[in-house]
C-alpha cells in the first residue's frame, strides 16, 4: 500500500510540474509573469508570461495562458493603456499606484504600469 501511494503522489507531482514545463515552453526566453484570471469568475494567480516585441513599429505585449492559449494587446503610446489586437471585444481599463488592471472577454490582467512622468503626467 505504501509503494502505491508514492506512485500516486509521484504521478501527482509530474502532472502539475508538467502543466507548468508546458507554459515555459511556450514563452519566450525572458518572459515575465504577471498575475492573471482567466475565464469570468477566475481568482487571480501569476499564471501568465508576458513576452514584449514589436509589429509594424508599435509596442506588442503577448500573454500567454496557462492552458495554452494566448492574447496580444498593443501597448498605445504616451502611457495611455493598451488595445486588443486580437477579436473584437473592448478593453476595460483601470491604472491604480503602479498597476494596470485589464479586462476583455471575461479575461482579466494585472500588468505592472509607472506613472506617467514630465507634462503629460495625469491627462
């Protein structure tokens, strides 16, 4: 009874180590995590990697789910927030201290944000 029960809990442990192999896997080298819901009703957890690049000379911030999937946003410029690029559900937005809360299909985010410094700061 013993042996099968450190089989049991083995397995256990490679099947949640495995999940989170999965997604390193699919992110880039230097990603950074952050803390997302998935799903309406989700608790928030630092599930999700970010990986920052560029298309067509804009800002490209890809989230990538724990279960694979992923979302692309546009980081706009002079600090204003970020837009979806992918589908067509609206991005919700609210900047609190120095973080950025963002929701769209049910999916919520929690980006790490500075505030905006110089002229355009509060506008």
């Amino acid at each position: 009874m013993t042996r099968l029960s450190t089989v049991a809990a083995a397995l256990a442990l490679a099947a949640c180590s495995s999940g989170d192999a999965a997604v390193q896997a699919q992110a880039d080298e230097g990603a950074q995590r952050i803390e997302c819901a998935i799903g309406p009703g989700a608790e928030f957890g630092a599930d999700c990697l970010v990986e920052r690049g560029e298309a067509d000379g804009a800002a490209v911030l890809t989230v990538r789910h724990p279960d694979g999937g992923f979302r692309r946003f546009e980081q706009l410029s002079g600090g204003r927030g970020l837009e979806a690029l992918d589908g067509a559900d609206p991005v919700e937005q609210e900047l609190t201290d120095e973080l950025l809360e963002v929701s769209v299909a049910g999916d919520r985010y929690r980006f790490p944000a500075r505030p905006q410094q110089g002229d355009d700061a509060g506008e």
